[in-house]
C-alpha cells in the first residue's frame, strides 16, 4: 500500500502545481503575484491572488466532494481576513455557499478560468 499512497500524494502535488501553472498563466499580463498563506500552527491555504479589491484565497483539492466542506485552515483564513470570495478547485462539485460573509466557490479544476471572471 506504500505505492498507492505515494502516487496519491503524488497526484495532490501534480494537481497542485497543475492549478498554480492555470492561475499563473491568466495573470501573465498582469503584475499580480500568487502567494500562499501559513500560520505557526502549519495552517495553510494553497494560493491567495490579491486582485487589488482585496485578496482571495484558493484551495486545489484533488479529490470527489460529495458535499461542499472547507477545511479549517480555509475557515481560519476567512475569519482572519474576511475575503469577500474564496475557491476550492476540486475534480467534481461546483457549488457555492456563504462562510463568515464569504462567497466560497467550489469549482471544478475544468472551470479554473472562472476565478478571473469572479473578481
């Protein structure tokens, strides 16, 4: 079982980098920075975009949601910050829902374009 956990952990990371390479190119004309957000607790979200009306944090999650969930890391940066959106790019679930004033996005990583048309 040690090989199929580390192809799945290989495939989180490949699916990460996937989405960093999207967001990079649909701001390759622009001078906006992707940054990622870690607390001392090791906290984290993947990318935060701050698109000049404030910043919007993004989660890649490689896998089937059957319902949307965000992770306390995500609800810990939206309490802190209070972005007025946030995404979870994951292979299967486009939902939208309200989290602490939020606008979380749960789009599907086919859909990734869409961030730029929600800020």
């Amino acid at each position: 079982f040690d090989l199929l956990d580390n192809f799945i952990d290989d495939a989180g990371f490949m699916f990460e980098n996937f989405i960093f390479n999207e967001l990079k190119s649909g701001l390759q004309n622009s001078n906006i920075a992707i940054n990622f957000w870690r607390t001392k607790s090791q906290a984290e979200v993947d990318f935060v975009i701050d698109f000049g009306g404030g910043v919007v944090p993004i989660e890649a999650k490689f896998k089937d949601f059957s319902k949307p969930k965000i992770e306390k890391s995500l609800q810990s940066f939206i309490k802190k910050y209070q972005p007025s959106k946030a995404f979870v790019v994951n292979r299967n679930l486009t939902e939208k829902f309200v989290y602490q004033n939020t606008e979380v996005n749960f789009i599907t990583f086919y859909q990734i374009n869409k961030i730029f048309l929600f800020t």
